[in-house]
C-alpha cells in the first residue's frame, strides 16, 4: 500500500486527501455503473467507503495490505454496493408473491404470535435474550444473508475471521439458551 498516502490520512493532509478523493471518485462512478444502482445511492457507497478507509489507514490496518489503496477502497465499496442491493431486493414485494413469509426474528409489534410456528415462537423468545452485539450478527448474517466479510466491513470488524468466530458464540449462546429453557 502507498505509504505516502496513507501518511496523509494520518496527518490529515487536506489537499492530498480532496484530490485522492476526487480522483477515486470519478474512477468508482465509472466502475460502479454496472450495479444498476441510482447515482444518489451510488455516491452515499462511495463517501461511507472513503471513510472506512480512513478509519482504517488512522488505525494502522492498511500497514500490512499488499494491494493498492484504489483496489482496496473498490473492495469496501463493492461490499457497500452488494449490502445496498440485497437491502433493497430484501425490501421489494416479489417475496409475498411466492407467499414466503418473511419474517424477522426479532419481536415486532407487527408480528402477531399466531403467524408463527412453535418452533418460530420459541427462537424469538430466546433470540431477544441475547446480548445487542449478538442480536445484530445474527440478523445480519441470516436475516439480511450478508457474508461474514460483508459484515466485517459493514460493522468494522478487523476481518471477516472475527466476525465468523463471533458467530459462532452467538449461536452457541443461542442454542444453550433454547437446552436450558426446554429443560425448564
């Protein structure tokens, strides 16, 4: 990675960083046209991916990347781009069609009980006594159908390792709470 550029972000260099901003912009417009996603939305992707970028370079994460800052900073952004498109296929109404429920497992005022199964009923129940970290993984990973990399960026977790590793607590915690309350 460029050492020089990163120096920039670190010392805050304003006018480094407004030209790199600049110049990777028109770049990622370029690239980013093939998403089919409203220029609006595509310019909210790029401004959240240049600030994970700082983010990163200010704590030292970019050190040991090997790849460019561009293709780095397009990596972020095309993660963003894809959370972008499964937000908004998961808001679109052609699941209701095919009569899926879609259905999240937090509990929701709109949510009435006799809409879910047993089985549904009990993982609320137990789903709303994990801890809000827990509770966020878990919905993003299978509600939402990001990938662990996709919810490291998204959440900033230092990678995608930690985020499976999280996981895999969360449902072990969820599991072990679903044991104890069937016990009961």
């Amino acid at each position: 990675m460029e050492k020089d550029l990163i120096k920039a972000f670190q010392i805050n260099d304003e006018i480094v960083l407004k030209k790199l901003y600049m110049s990777y912009k028109v770049s990622f417009l370029i690239f980013a046209r093939k998403y089919n996603l409203e220029n609006s939305d595509l310019d909210d992707v790029f401004q959240e991916s240049f600030i994970i970028l700082r983010n990163h370079a200010l704590s030292g994460k970019l050190v040991t990347v090997n790849s460019s800052m561009k293709t780095y900073l397009f990596g972020i952004a095309k993660n963003l781009i894809f959370n972008t498109l499964k937000r908004k296929t998961l808001s679109t109404p052609h699941l209701e069609e095919n009569n899926i429920p879609l259905v999240e497992i937090t509990g929701s005022t709109e949510l009435l009980d006799e809409d879910l199964t047993p089985n549904q009923k009990i993982l609320r129940h137990f789903f709303n006594h994990l801890g809000e970290k827990c509770k966020d993984v878990l919905t993003l990973s299978f509600y939402r159908g990001l990938t662990n990399e996709e919810i490291a960026v998204f959440k900033n977790y230092e990678n995608e390792a930690v985020v499976r590793s999280h996981k895999s607590r969360c449902l072990k915690n969820l599991k072990e709470l679903i044991k104890q309350g069937n016990k009961n």
